[in-house]
C-alpha cells in the first residue's frame, strides 16, 4: 500500500486512535491478518475467527513491528478502532466465521475503505492497471496465466491461490505500491451484488468473464441470476476500459450491451477477437493451438494441463494486447507460465511411475468435466494406453441441483471410459455420483464407493500400479488433498493462502 500515517488511516476508515503516542508514525510495511506474517512497519487487522480473535494477538503484532493494529476495540497497544455498525455487516463472508457481534464486518469494511484509497492514488499517479476477473471456473488459473503475461510489462501482483473474497480482495489490493503497474484481482461471489462490491474496493480498468456455470448455485438459484451477477464486472468498467468476453459462452457474449467499455471477444467461434484454432494435445493433455489476433496469428504451446486452459489463455492474451504487449512476448510468457496456484492440476509422476493430477482445491461441475477430460487424454496417450482412475469427492453449493449434478459426473466417468471411479463420502451427493456410475453401464468395481479418505488412501495403495494415472478433485471442504499428497509422498502442506479463517 502507500504509506500513510496513523491519523490519516484513521480519517480514512473512521476510526478513532487509542494508545498511540505518535499520530504520524508511519505504516510503511504489509498489512496482515496473521501475526506470524507481519514485519517492521507493517498494520495488523483484528479479526475475529472460528477457533481464534485476532485481537488476542495484537501484542505479539506489535512484538513483530508492527506500527499499529486496525481493531474493533480497544488492546492495549498502538490501535485505530472502528466501530460496529448495521451497515457493517455484509451478507456473507468466509472471514467472519464467530464473528457474533459485528466487530469482523467493521474492520473489514475499514480494510476495503483503505484499500480503495491506496487503489484511487496509485491509478491517479498513472502507474497502476486494475485487471478483474471472474466466472464459474478458471478463475485462479487465468489469473495466474495473466500475471505470467503482464509481466514483461512490469512489476504484477496478484492474489496467492483464490484469495477473492472480502478479506483476500482488499488484502491483495494494499500488496500494490508505487512500483507496480499491475492488480490482477479474482472476483467470486455467492449472491447477487458482490463483484459489484468488490468493484468498489479496487475500480477495474480491465473486466474477464469466463464462463457462467453452475458454481454456487445453491446460492444462486439458476443459471440466468449467475450471469446477472457476473455482469457486474462489465458494468463497473470506465469508458475507457475493455471488457474480455468468451464469445463461446451465449451468457457471457450478451454482457456486451451492459458495459459502456470496449468489448474484446475470445474464444473458438468464427467471429472471435481473439481466438484458437487446430487445438491438439499432448500426452500431458497440454494444449497447442493457433493464435489468432488483430496483430496476426502465431503457434501456442501451453505448459498447463487441460483443453480448458485454451480459453483461459485466451482471456490472457487479450488483456496483454489491450496493455500494449507485443503478439512474440505474449507467446513466449504464456509458453512458459505454469501453474503458479496449489493443487489447480499439479501434475507429478511419483518415482515409482505413478502420474498424479492434484486438482483437489475446489470443484463444481464444469471443471470436474474438464478435468476428467484431461485425465482420459493423458491416460490415453503414448503407444500404450494406461489405466485412468479418478478419485472424486463432493461438489458443494449446488443447492436443490446436487443430486443431479453429481449424477452426470457419475455417468460422465462411464461415457469417457475411466478406468476405476473412486467416490469418497456417504452423503447423497457422493452415493448419487456412483449410482449414476452404475447405471450408466459400470461394472463390478469400475466404480466404487468408500466412506472416507482413509478408505479411498487404503485401495489406492492396494491396487494403483505403475503407469497409473489418478486424478483428485472435490471441492476443498473435502480435503481431498491428502490423498494425493499421499500418493506423491508430499507433507501436507500449510497453504494458509487460501484461508481467510486465521487471524492469528
């Protein structure tokens, strides 16, 4: 963020100072919700959470040297205390799980007033391009595909893994600072209004919509109510700004006429912007394509796994050319960009020639598709056909649509020929997924359901051979992530980035 002192924080976020001796002392560091992550000069927020309240930690903040502590009452160090009031208090948040009085709300609606004012000072110095994006999946691989691709434009941030929500929004927004050129923002939303809300926080110059699916459509109700809120993006795009639409998407192509920006549009069809042709993957299910854009036309070969990545890469691309990156340099980084987020198709063959696709952070319908069609491609691939399992948990937030949606996994693992089907749970949506499985034409143990991780850890261990492909997916409240972190041999790893429920 950009430095400002105390009292000025203060009048931004209208606070009052408690136990400061020095109004102008200077935040001159990151602002942090967990204490082990602050360093000298840095503001720390009192969050209230599930198992802790940042509040308790406010005097090891400050051990660690931090100037003050944004807070909802008074604890006895350098504080700017925010009150909490009805109109603090958002309709949702990951954030504020145990946040019974309000006192959550209040410090986060003073987070995005901060951050929106650091946002307002460095567009208005010149130096600074918002680029948000949002859709029912691929967000966090486009947007790691568009850091990749700006970057030889200059100095990126973007959020760690799918911290979009808002405490991850506003918290990424203040990692920018005089230097950088680029905020790449995720923008997720479980209701209608709140990518509008997260547009206030940090003004996009440049709008992505992916796709509209059925992500969160227990919250949503249908289809049509996802695509209104997804459009909210496009409308709170300047006039001179640019819309990324996917021409293949029929929802998302008609959010043209709800944005007064310029519309880019990406995709396969005909009468694409910017579009792919003689698509063709490899034995890692990596794409190749041709390129196709107003500067001319070039040869793509992506290092990230997934047909699907074609139209990510897409959106990348224009965002790049719309910032004044040449066709070359945008092939080059979008050749080398990985997957820079954890557990979104980590793929790793194990010493012992097992190929494991780690897909396990989240799942709704459309990316289970397509990544059960990325395990079919790699499994197939090479003069030797290899054997394909996908070991899939629940897919949550589908509402009333769960039994269903759960269903078609089910037979869609059976129409693309998976070799072994694992479902992990006992709940109907699991139990719905493999009787799905059964009578679309599985048989004996093609497809199998056990109770829990451990179970599914066991006949992996059992059964899984050399040459194997195994694919992971659920949506993270699973934790699936162990099982492939067991087949890999990996220590599970402390991915914090994606929490907003440490306040530590």
């Amino acid at each position: 963020m950009i430095e400002m002192t105390l009292r000025e924080i203060a009048d931004v976020v209208g606070g009052t100072l408690h136990d400061v001796p020095d109004p102008q002392a200077r935040v001159t560091g990151s602002v942090e919700f967990d204490s082990r992550r602050i360093g000298s000069g840095g503001l720390f927020l009192a969050l209230p959470g599930e198992r802790s309240d940042g509040h308790d930690y406010a005097a090891a903040a400050m051990a660690s040297g931090a100037v003050a502590v944004l807070a909802a009452r008074p604890v006895g160090v350098p504080a700017i205390v925010v009150s909490p009031t009805p109109a603090t208090v958002p309709s949702r948040s990951v954030a504020l799980a145990g946040d019974s009085d309000g006192s959550g709300a209040a410090v986060l609606a003073a987070l995005a007033a901060l951050a929106r004012v650091s946002v307002d000072r460095l567009t208005a110095a010149g130096g600074l391009t918002v680029v948000g994006v949002t859709g029912s999946s691929g967000k966090t691989s486009t947007k790691d595909l568009l850091a990749a691709v700006l970057a030889p434009l200059g100095p990126v941030i973007a959020p760690p893994g799918s911290f979009n929500n808002e405490l991850g929004h506003p918290w990424t927004a203040l990692r920018a600072d005089a230097d950088t050129r680029f905020l790449v923002l995720e923008m997720s939303a479980r209701g209608p209004g709140h990518i509008a809300a997260l547009a206030e926080v940090a003004p996009p110059k440049i709008g992505v919509v992916l796709n509209v699916g059925t992500a969160h459509l227990g919250e949503f109700g249908s289809r049509e109510a996802i695509a209104k809120t997804k459009g909210e993006l496009v409308e709170a795009l300047p006039a001179d700004g640019v819309a990324v639409l996917n021409a293949d998407d029929s929802q998302v192509a008609a959010m043209a006429s709800r944005t007064s920006a310029p519309v880019t549009t990406v995709g396969q069809a005909a009468s694409a912007d910017i579009r792919a042709t003689d698509i063709h993957l490899d034995e890692q299910a990596r794409a190749g394509f041709t390129l196709h854009t107003p500067l001319g036309s070039t040869d793509i070969r992506l290092a990230v796994h997934g047909e699907h990545q074609v139209g990510n890469a897409l959106s990348a691309v224009a965002v790049a050319l719309a910032c004044g990156a040449d066709l070359e340099t945008v092939a080059t980084a979008l050749s080398g960009a990985t997957a820079a987020s954890a557990r979104r198709m980590d793929v790793r063959t194990t010493d012992d020639g097992i190929t494991v696709v780690n897909d396990s952070y989240n799942a709704n319908p459309d990316s289970v598709r397509a990544a059960l069609k990325a395990l079919v491609t790699m499994s197939r691939a090479g003069a030797t056909p290899r054997r394909s399992w996908a070991v899939l948990g629940e897919m949550g937030e589908l509402g009333e649509e769960s039994v269903i949606e759960h269903d078609r996994i089910g037979r869609l693992a059976v129409r693309l020929d998976v070799h072994r089907l694992i479902v992990v749970g006992t709940g109907r949506p699991s139990r719905a997924m493999h009787q799905g499985a059964v009578m679309e034409g599985s048989w004996g143990e093609e497809s199998i359901l056990v109770p829990d991780i451990g179970a599914a850890i066991a006949l992996l261990d059992d059964e899984v051979e050399t040459g194997d492909v195994v694919l992971v997916k659920a949506s993270k409240s699973v934790g699936l992530w162990e099982v492939a972190e067991h087949l890999t041999s990996a220590a599970p790893a402390d991915d914090r980035r994606g929490s907003t429920e440490a306040t530590q």
